[in-house]
C-alpha cells in the first residue's frame, strides 16, 4: 500500500492558520471532507505556527475532524514538542501516524513516545548537521534513525523515513539526489522512504506538472508514501498508473477502481 499523507490543515498556511484561531469549524471540516474523499490515508494536523496555544489548537482540530470523519479516521499529529505529541496521541480515537521524529538531540523523547505507543512514526533524515544535501547525507542519516529506533523498540514496520525534498529551481541536482536516496534506503536499509513531494517544484512555475511527474519517478525507485495535497487534480490518478504500470498493484485492481470511481462519482 502507498501511504497518502493529506497536508492541507496546517497552521503554516495563512488560510488555516485563521480559521485555528476563529475556531472556523466549516473550513476545517471541509479540508478534512476534500482530503478523505480525494483518497487520503491520513489527515495531517499542524497547529504549531502559535507556540503558546498548539496543545490547545491541536486537541481542537482532533475533535472538529473526528467529528466530521468519524473515530475511525486516521490523523497525522505533527509537532516537535513531546508534550504536546504525548498528550494529542492519547486523545485520537483511531492509532495515529506521528510526525516526526529526527537525528536531532531534542527529539530523542519522541523517540521514546513512538516506542510505547506502537503508533506508525514519520523520521526525518536530518540531524544536526541540518538538511542533507546529497542522497549519501540521506543514507547516513537513516541509518543513524533506524539504529536509535532499534534500540528505543520501534519497529521498523512502523517506520516511514521522510527523506527531505528540495526545490531544484534552487538546487538543480536536489531531484536526482533525492531519487537515488529513496531507491537507496528502500533497497539497502529495508525502510519504507517517504517524501513531501510537492517542494521539488517550489519557485517553478506549472508545479502541478513538475509534482506528478517527479512523484511517478520516486514511485519507480522505491517511495511508499508521500506528504501532499490529495486534492490536486492528477495526483491520485499519477499514483494508481504508476503502481499498476510497476506491478505493484495486483491485476491493476486499484487503478480499475480509481478509474470506475472517478467516472461514476
């Protein structure tokens, strides 16, 4: 299965962010509706853009969204304070998906949260030396997470590894880097990489092109799972093609039921 991280309620986005502090029940619940029925897998939920108020706005924003999905709904928890991660985990009625743990000192009581949860973990390949710019500086730091997740008790069936995606209008190579990385750890190290796909294209123009297209690329060296916009026309069609192109969806099943959904819904 590929797993469809849904990143539209995060409180980085001028849009969201207003409507956390408005308490805008309407144009959360009708983010949560549009990602679940574009086939998201998990609705990611950011609230950290206030610092002073994120327990607060997540506990929220959990609630409005279970409300407008149903208990059963799988959500993202994305912050980096384990406090805050701790204490909006027990709350989800369903086993959530953190998001995320990294290299980094800090977030070795993540870590440790992850581990007694049982919970599906996003890692970060990065720690302090920053962001990785090449696909040996992912390699290295997935290694490095894996081990600190070996050792904490967090399965590796449970670990996804956010391999970091860069903008090439910026860093031309960061698209070829970013593929060797993904076929890398997927092959060698045995963890599932996963991206934020749509920032390759950041600065560019027609970015839908560029997403789908780099997104079909990292689905053939690897990829099993990416954060993004499920709603983006082509997206979801770009992920059954690819899978069935691949032989990794089975007699092409899901790519039949895609397609007979979309022309009957």
């Amino acid at each position: 299965m590929f797993l469809v991280v849904g990143e539209l309620i995060n409180s980085t986005r001028r849009r969201v962010g207003g409507a956390i502090a408005d308490r805008d029940e309407a144009h959360i619940r009708q983010l949560a509706r549009r990602q679940s029925e574009a086939g998201a897998d998990v609705i990611d939920l950011n609230a950290g853009q206030s610092m002073d108020h994120e327990l607060e706005d997540l506990l929220w924003l959990i609630e409005v969204v279970e409300d407008e999905l149903g208990a059963d709904v799988r959500l993202g928890i994305d912050t980096s304070d384990p406090n805050v991660m701790e204490k909006a985990i027990a709350r989800c009625s369903g086993p959530p998906l953190m998001n995320s743990i990294s290299n980094e000192p800090s977030k070795r009581p993540l870590i440790e949260i992850a581990a007694g949860r049982g919970c599906d973990v996003i890692g970060l390949a990065m720690g302090e030396a920053g962001m990785p710019k090449t696909a040996d500086d992912r390699v290295c730091e997935t290694a490095a997470i894996v081990e600190k997740c070996d050792v904490a008790g967090v399965s590796r069936d449970n670990l996804y590894v956010d391999l970091i995606c860069m903008s090439v209008a910026t860093s031309p190579q960061q698209g070829r880097e970013l593929l060797e990385a993904v076929r890398r750890v997927s092959y060698e190290l045995s963890v599932k990489p996963l991206v934020a796909a749509s920032n390759v294209s950041f600065g560019l123009p027609n970015r839908r092109l560029l997403n789908r297209t780099f997104l079909a690329m990292l689905i053939d060296v690897g990829l099993a799972g990416a954060i993004l916009d499920p709603t983006d026309p082509g997206i979801s069609e770009t992920i059954c093609a690819a899978r069935a192109l691949l032989g990794s969806d089975e007699y092409c099943m899901e790519y039949i039921q895609h397609h007979r959904a979309s022309t009957t819904g």
